[in-house]
C-alpha cells in the first residue's frame, strides 16, 4: 500500500486505534481491521472510504500479528499499554 509507504495511510490506522484506546478496549491487528470496518460502515467521502479500504486491506496482508507490530511500532506501544491495565 503506496501511502502506508510515506506515512499518509497511517493516519486512518492511528484514527481507530484512539478510537479503540478511547472506548478502553484491546487494541490488536484484529480490533483495528474491526473498528476500521465500523469507521467504514460509518460513510464519509469516497476518499475517506478507500483510506480505510486500503488500511484494512493492508493490515489483513500480515499472516501474523506480530508482523504488523514490526512495520508499525506504534502497536507494540498500545499493547504495552494494554498489559499494563490487565
């Protein structure tokens, strides 16, 4: 995905995972493509619609988890945050 590449796509990503972290829940691969699906049902501008495509799309490429937590470091620190609530 060209804009994960440059950084744009990741915003989209950073949106739902506030969300998540707002709503006080788990903030995994997983619950990021579910609240990105929510975010999709929600409408918004084409543009906004195919960002979230995209991301979703994105994030299922990765087999593993643990993958995504290498390409985005941001989601080892959520997860960190959520051992330290449990």
């Amino acid at each position: 995905m060209s804009n994960h590449h440059d950084g744009k796509g990741h915003v989209i990503i950073g949106e739902a995972a506030l969300s998540l972290a707002l709503g006080e829940k788990e903030i995994s691969v997983h619950s990021l493509i579910s609240e990105l699906e929510r975010m999709a049902q929600a409408g918004g501008s084409d543009n906004r619609l195919t960002e979230i495509s995209e991301a979703r799309s994105w994030l299922k490429s990765f087999n593993e988890p643990e993958q995504a937590v290498r390409y985005l470091p941001y989601l080892q620190t959520f997860a960190d945050l959520n051992d330290e609530k449990n």
